[in-house]
C-alpha cells in the first residue's frame, strides 16, 4: 500500500544520505520509516529501522544531543523487542546494557529512570529478584525527587517484585499507592507513561485481588484495565492488558471468557509480529479449549503454545504456564502426564522465584496423586497440607479454600469428616458479599 511504499522510500533516502555522510538526514529518514511501519502495526520492520537510526545517529559528533537521541532509539527498540521475543531475551538485554552505558555517561536522572524500568524488568522475568530489588530502590531515589509518573512507576515495579515473591500483603500496599497517584495524573501526564503503568498495575492486581479472596473485585480490576487500554493507540499495551487479565478469568474457571480474550490478544499480536505475547495468547487459549471440554484439542494448543514460548530463548518463567498444562491433564485423568508437568514446574521455581502460586503447585500434585492410585493417599494428604499452609501464610484466601475443598474431599472418600471441619474452618474467613466457583464448591461440601 501506500503507507508501505512511503516506508521504502525513507528507508532508501536514508541509505543514500549515508552514503553521502549526511547522517542526520539518515538518521531522520530511518526515524520516519520506524514510524511509518509502527503505524501499519509492521513492528518487526520499525525494529530494523530504528536499530539504522541509531547507527547514522552514532556516526554524529559526540555531544549530549546525540547520545540523548541514541537513548531514546534505543529504548524504543528495546520495547518493541520485548513484546516480540520476551522481556529476558537477550536482545532485550543487549539493547539495554548500551542505553545504561548512554544513561550513565550524561548523569541525567529522568534518562536512568527510563532505563532502569527495563532493567528491572528483565532482572525479574530472569528470576533474579535480588538485582530487581536493588534496580527498584535506585528507582525510588529518582523517583522521589522527580516526576509523579516516576514515582507511580517505582510503586508499580515494587508492587510486582513483591507480587512475584508471594509477598501478597506488601504487593497489595505498593499497588494501592501507585494506583492512588494513577487516578491523579493529568492527560499530559498520562501520554508520558502514566497511562501504561495504570493498565500494568491494574492487570496485577487483579490477580492479587482474586488471590486474596475478592474476585469480584478482580473483576472489576481486570475491566478497568483492558478499558484503560482499549483507550489507548498502544497495540502493544492492548494485548498485554488482555493477557494480564484472562488470568483472573482463568483462575474463576471461565472458560468462555478466557477463551474470548486469548483469541483476540492472539490475533492482534500475530498482526503486529508480536511472537511473545501470541505464544502466551496461545496457551490461554489452549487452556480454555481442555476447560470448555475438548480436552486433548487444549493439550495440543497449549503445549504448541508453550513450544513457540520456549523457543524464543532460554530464560523466561514458565511456571505458571506448566501449571496450566498440569490442570489441563487433571482435567484429563491423565495423572502421569499431569505429575511431569507439576516436576517441570518445580524444576522451574527455583530459577524463577515465581512464588504467587506456589500453593497451587502442591495441590495439584496431591489431586493428580489422588486420582493416579490408590496407593497414593497418604502422600496427596500431605501435599494438600502444605498447600494450606504455604496459602495462608502468604495471605492467599483463594488458594486456601481450593486446598480446602481438595482436602475435604479426600477425607470424606476414605470416609473421614476431618478435612470437612478443615473446609469450615477456612470458609468462614471467606469474605461474605464475594462468590467464586470454589466457594461454591465449599458449599455444597458443607452443605450437602
């Protein structure tokens, strides 16, 4: 089309101004090309382009101008990397390892903030929660002397950090701080990044809220969010915010919704090149297939989903998505299948420090168990022990219950009502105005 021919065009001028040595007219044609593909949604072409622009803009004079300019191309490609190959791919660290040296060499703190976010990002999608913590303070420092963006910002990625380690408390009370300022923020504010992290906190604390026994206002968070960047012009934050929110409808059980949102977060990433996020988009969507009752189509949407996922690099969590696979196999009664997806997952958590559903990881085992042999039993009960106190000691109502319900279960097929006085006891901290498929699941053990 014509937008296409006109990015052919800058793209050439810019060669040519190369080769004249005009590198800042080579620079401005590369520019104009990356804006041009960003605006037909070619976001693999705008990468290449602005990775040209900052090879013209190297080959200026040095002066603060120019290495302002190589930061901002830099940062800008680092974003549209991360959304096509994962926020911890190598490329992702190459591009912000350079930004940090330009960052570091003009001692300019809004320019460190803007490279510290990613850093922080890819430190804890690593698992190395230690360097994002450390990232986060320096974020803070900045931050209280800087803009309010910035400081909505540092509360967002502390909240997160807290969120990954299971802190669920901590990460309840940064979240609530930085949403506090988002509701603050002028228009202007919200174009510089405001808007963004808004969508970003929400989409986590919808799963915060459902984990601590509110899904109706998971709900109402996991909204919020996906409106919030429907808003927007950003396909990128549009297919995050959905992705960030089918979780909270993963974890109510339903299917139709997740189903919905997957299919269209996974057509809007494959139109923008956007393989992370459709890897991801395709494992929801293959959970919600098992879920709606095609169980082995869902096995092999989501296992395609998470080959394409583990094919972008080593190095990016993918706990939760084995626990997914291993749900999708209880649903299944596929028990061996579904205890290597459980190992796969362990295997995976020491690395990746993803500690939010750690319970959840020891209930399954224990109803993938119960339902492998008989033999099993005593060794289920145990799991759904550690489920229990590993929930309540992070403050995860919801998981809690769930371990609850699994517990009460067992006991009451080996014909034993001390798992229900478990249930009962669990259940009446349940927030009463809040109703969830395993709180109906409790009432009808409790209430046969």
């Amino acid at each position: 089309g014509f937008a296409g021919q006109r990015e052919r065009i800058e793209a050439a001028l810019a060669v040519h101004y190369a080769a004249g040595s005009d590198f800042a007219s080579a620079a401005a044609c590369h520019e104009n090309a990356a804006s041009r593909a960003l605006a037909s949604a070619a976001y693999d072409e705008a990468v290449i382009h602005l990775e040209g622009a900052v090879r013209a803009v190297a080959a200026l004079p040095q002066s603060p101008a120019r290495q302002h300019q190589q930061l901002e191309l830099l940062l800008r490609q680092a974003n549209l990397v991360s959304h096509a190959a994962g926020q911890s791919s190598d490329q992702v660290r190459r591009l912000y390892q350079r930004a940090k040296a330009l960052a570091d060499a003009l001692g300019d703190p809004a320019s460190a903030f803007a490279v510290l976010r990613g850093v922080e990002l890819y430190w804890r999608t690593s698992g190395d929660l230690e360097s994002a913590a450390r990232v986060a303070d320096d974020l803070f420092r900045i931050a209280v002397t800087g803009e309010r963006v910035h400081l909505q910002e540092a509360y967002r990625i502390r909240g997160s950090i807290d969120f990954w380690a299971g802190a669920l408390s901590e990460a309840q009370r940064h979240f609530d701080q930085s949403l506090a300022l988002s509701r603050e923020l002028s228009p202007g504010e919200r174009l510089a990044g405001g808007q963004e992290t808004w969508v970003r906190c929400l989409g986590y604390q919808a799963t915060l809220h459902w984990l601590r026994g509110y899904p109706d206002a998971a709900v109402a968070a996991a909204e919020q969010a996906i409106e919030l960047a429907r808003r927007s012009d950003s396909p990128p934050l549009q297919v995050m915010a959905q992705i960030l929110a089918s979780w909270t409808f993963v974890l109510r059980r339903d299917h139709a919704r997740v189903a919905a949102m997957a299919t269209e977060a996974r057509r809007q990433a494959l139109e923008c090149g956007f393989g992370f996020w459709a890897s991801v988009a395709t494992i929801m969507l293959g959970w919600a297939t098992a879920a709606a009752g095609e169980g082995r189509a869902g096995v092999q949407v989501l296992q395609a989903g998470l080959e394409t996922y583990q094919s972008l690099g080593a190095g990016r969590p993918t706990v939760d998505f084995y626990l997914l696979l291993a749900d999708t196999y209880l649903g299944l009664g596929d028990a061996a299948a579904g205890l290597q997806a459980i190992d796969d997952a362990e295997r995976m958590q020491p690395r990746f420090r993803q500690r939010y559903f750690a319970a959840e990881l020891h209930r399954l085992r224990g109803e993938l168990l119960r339902i492998g042999s008989s033999d099993q039993q005593r060794v289920a009960d145990r799991c759904f022990g550690k489920a229990l106190a590993l929930a309540r000691a992070q403050g995860a109502r919801a998981l809690e219950l769930r371990a609850a319900v699994s517990l009460a279960r067992l006991h009451l097929e080996r014909g034993s009502d001390e798992g229900v006085t478990t249930l009962a006891r669990v259940a009446s901290q349940w927030p009463a105005a809040e109703e969830s498929f395993d709180w109906r699941q409790a009432r009808q053990i409790l209430s046969p």
